[in-house]
C-alpha cells in the first residue's frame, strides 16, 4: 500500500467583497468576536486530506497572511462563494507570484469554472466525489488539472468529522456542522438545487454525534447553526435524529444553542417543532421572498402559496423560535402596492430581522437561464465587481419587467421603514410576546461567548454607538425583561444585530439614491459589488 508523502497544505478562506447584511461586523465588535460564521467547507475538507499531509488554514477576514505561510506551502487551497470571487481571484494570483500551486474548489468555481482558469487545479462540485484523484495526481507529480465531481452522488455518510481543531473558536459567533445537503424544492432564483440536488442526502445519527462529542470535548460552548439547505427537506430522517439529539443535549447538560435554516412548511408539523425546541434550536432563517401568491407561484415557491405565511411564522414562534427572514424585490409579477404589501406583512408577521435584498440572478440557476434565453441578462452577470455593498446594491443584473427607478423606490421605501428604530424595536417587542420559550433551555451554557456581556451592557454598547435608536431600543429591552428573562435575552441579541442592521440599512438607502440619480441623468451610474447570501442564499 503506497503511503502519501508529506505536504504542507496551505488553505486561505478569501475574504467577502464587502459589507453585506450577512457580515455583522458593527455587532461583532459589540460581541467582542471577528466574524460571525467559521469556513466550515476548507475544514471539511482538510479532514479529507492525507494524514501525512500538514494542514494551516488562514481564514482571511479574521488573520493576515504573511509571506511566512505561503513560504511554508506546498500547496494552497482556496475558494468559496460569489461574494469571496474578487478575494479568491487574489489570492490565485498572489500564489502563482510566489510559485505555489493552487487548487481552487467551492460554490463559485463550480458555478462559473470559467472565470478560475488561471487556478492550477480545480475541483468542481462536491470534494467527497474527486478528492481522491486530485490527491492521486499530486502523489503521481501532476500539477495542474481539473476535477470535476458527478453532480449529486457524494456519499455523505462518509464525509469525515471537519478538522474542527484548525479554527480559532474565540475568533467567531458561532460554529457550523451540516446535517444534509440539497432540498426538493424548485425555488427559480435558487442555485442549491444546481448544486446539491432536489433529493436531500442526510448523514447518519451517530456521524453527527461524532461530530457534537468532538466539539464538546474541545470545550466549545454556545451557538450551533445546522448549516443545511433545507433542515427539514428528509423529515424522514430528521423524525430519527432529533429525539437521540434531545437526549444528547439533556445528558450533556445542553452545552449548545441551535439554529439552521428550513421551508416554512416546518410550521405545518408539531411533531418537528415540539422535537426542535425540545433539542434546544432557538432560530431559524425561512426563505420568504415575497407576500404576494401571484409572484410565488411566479418563481416556482408554490409551497409559500399553502398557507397564511404570518400565521405560519407565529406557530414556529409557539415552538420557542424565532424566524429571521429572507425577501426579494425585483420579480417580474410584483404588482404596484409591492412595498406597503412587503411592509405590512413583515410587520404582521413580527420579524425584527428581515433580510430585504434586490433580486440577482445567480450563475447556474434556472432564473439566469431564463433570463438568457429572452435576452434580459446582462453581460458579467456571473462577475462580481469589486467595490460597494451586497446584493442589496447591486441587484437587478438584468432587463427588469417592471421599471427599474419603480422597483428602486419600492425597495428603499421597504428598507426605510423595516429598519427606523422604532420599527425594529417595535417587532422585537411583539416578537417576545409571541416567542414560547417554556421548551428550551433558559439559561447559556457555561463557556458560551455570548455570554461574556451582560444584557445591560451590550444595549448600553448599541444605544451608545446609536444615539438615534436609544429611546425605543431601551424601551423595548425594558418591556422584555419584566415579561420573561429567558425571552429578554433573545431580544438583547435581537439589539445587538440592529448595531448592524441600522446603518447597514441606511448605507444601502444611500447606495439606491445614487442608483435614482443615476437613472436620473444626474450623475453617473455607480459601480457596485454583488455580495450573495450563503447563497444562505439566496438562502
């Protein structure tokens, strides 16, 4: 049996183009953290790799790189998601400049291969599938190659336990494992199912619990996120996994606080919702889009059409949940109330985080080939510029149905009003009296970083830096505490998201009225960067 040869592996998680709602930077540092989420994909990865072969990894948002590292490579890996493309792009040609081998994989690359050719090496699709023979043409002397993976056939029981040891826990909000990948639903503007498939793969039960014993026995404490596409997309599956989940948590003294993202069909099963708030989950992001049936049907989101979404979101608020939200504006069927429709029911619905962006079409999604064929798309659809904010900018990447200076003004109108302070406050406030917390466990873990401030301090932290919001934050964190402690705490980390979300907004209002001028024949049109959800998405 030939035994590889010693490697040093050199793995760089490129940096985010900009500033997006996802980033969470001004509530980072109120937290005392540097990122929200930790790579989980280059660690998954590393654990794939030989075990002769020495892996560094170097997450770019939290670390610089010094020319020490790359001196100590044999090899680099990188890549990642749209909003990382002008970083990873970079970072290849800083590792030709220094005569490193590069092997370029992820979302972006495997989306738009193309724009990677200067990558010596590409792995295309999912790595469990191709690893292997990359690592046997290395071993052989190849040094350059593709790689690509037959799509949606990754065996994911098999995918080892992510080198978890390579992170820096106190450098993030959270940390991330994945349940399954993929989800059966036909979302147009959606590039999971192009990705992952419509047929979700689970892991087994005792693969995840390998997983949680190998954090809880590193001494992580605090916020779990279930990384999926589609938490619930194989209830089956989950029906087997969430009571062995419960019993972990209680026996280990329920040393992690949970969330994921799911379709809000969830709000259709009691069971799953009396099994999650029984394993401790505390969140969920439900992938909304928009309050109109006509445009949902419109972009294949039938399963949104089933139900009175509002009502939906208060049952999973029942279940001791909360629901941050994901809206679009931009479709072709919006009709002229859009943003009033849009507002009211973001309000009725009681959802302080609302993740309001312009509608982007995705390289390698079913909207983007639809957009070509009728030949709306714009040319570089699928590159990201370089300068600006997220999606939230740089939206609308194609002929629109409907004027662009009206969807514009809808847009900001939405904005504007979601995140004044006493909007935001307001839903934070009537999210409490709804939220049921009697299934979850009341207090933080011991160890739990979120636990470092106290409540008091961390709102005296955002009204500080946010003079404008002092009144209706304090108010609102008042009116939560004497109500229930438990509750209270959810909405100190619903405050602590607004230190963001508040000038975020009103950065992307800004950006939208340069948009306007520039529409109007005022001054030039801007350029602006496309900074997708983990493409969470776009979920």
């Amino acid at each position: 049996m030939n035994v590889p040869s010693p490697c040093n592996v050199l793995m760089l998680y490129p940096l985010f183009s900009a500033e997006s709602f996802w980033s969470f930077g001004e509530s980072c540092k109120v937290m005392g953290v540097k990122r929200p989420a930790a790579p989980l994909g280059l660690i998954t990865v590393a654990a794939m790799l030989p075990e002769s072969w020495t892996v560094r990894l170097i997450d770019c948002n939290t670390a610089p790189l010094g020319d020490d590292d790359l001196a100590w490579a044999d090899v680099v890996f990188t890549g990642g998601m749209m909003p990382q493309q002008a970083d990873t792009l970079r970072l290849i040609e800083l590792c030709r400049a220094a005569g490193k081998p590069v092997v370029v994989g992820g979302p972006d690359p495997t989306s738009s291969p193309h724009l990677y050719e200067r990558a010596d090496f590409r792995v295309l699709g999912e790595a469990e599938s191709v690893i292997d023979e990359f690592i046997a043409a290395w071993e052989s002397g190849a040094r350059s190659g593709v790689f690509t993976a037959p799509k949606f056939q990754a065996d994911v029981t098999k995918t080892p336990v992510p080198r978890f040891d390579l992170l820096r826990f106190e450098d993030y909000l959270y940390l991330g494992v994945q349940y399954s990948r993929g989800c059966p639903f036909t979302c147009e503007f959606c590039d999971i199912i192009e990705l992952y498939g419509r047929v979700p793969r689970t892991k087994t039960v005792e693969q995840m619990f390998v997983e949680l014993e190998t954090l809880y026995r590193m001494g992580y404490r605090g916020h779990l996120d279930f990384v999926d596409d589609n938490f619930i997309g194989n209830k089956k599956s989950l029906r087997q996994f969430l009571p062995r989940l419960a019993e972990w948590q209680r026996t280990h003294g329920y040393p992690f606080e949970f969330s994921t993202e799911a379709s809000v069909n969830l709000a259709d099963d009691p069971e799953l919702l009396e099994l999650m708030g029984a394993a401790n989950f505390f969140g969920i992001f439900v992938g909304i889009e928009s309050p109109d049936p006509a445009t949902l049907v419109a972009m294949r989101k039938k399963q949104n059409t089933r139900r009175n979404i509002a009502e939906s979101i208060h049952k999973i608020y029942a279940a001791g949940m909360l629901v941050t939200a994901g809206f679009i504006v931009g479709f072709d069927n919006e009709k002229v109330s859009m943003a009033e429709a849009m507002i009211d029911f973001i309000e009725e619905a009681a959802i302080p985080v609302a993740m309001v962006g312009l509608l982007y079409a995705l390289p390698n999604t079913q909207l983007t080939r639809r957009l070509e064929r009728e030949g709306r798309l714009h040319p570089g659809h699928d590159v990201a510029p370089t300068i600006g904010a997220d999606q939230c900018t740089a939206g609308i990447n194609f002929d629109p149905v409907r004027p662009l200076r009206d969807i514009l003004m809808d847009y900001r109108r939405v904005l504007e009003h979601t995140y004044s302070p006493a909007a935001y406050a307001g839903r934070v406030d009537r999210l409490m009296t709804l939220l049921d917390r009697s299934r979850q466990r009341p207090e933080l873990a011991e160890g739990d970083i979120r636990a470092r401030l106290g409540a008091m301090e961390t709102v005296h932290k955002v009204v500080t830096a946010l003079p404008e919001a002092r009144g209706p934050l304090w108010q609102t964190f008042m009116n939560c505490a004497k109500r229930d402690t438990s509750s209270a705490r959810i909405a100190v980390q619903m405050i602590a998201a607004y230190a963001h979300l508040g000038p975020f907004s009103r950065k992307v209002i800004a950006a939208i009225d340069e948009r306007l001028a520039a529409l109007d024949g005022h001054m030039p049109n801007p350029v602006v960067a496309m900074d997708a959800t983990e493409v969470r998405h776009l979920a």
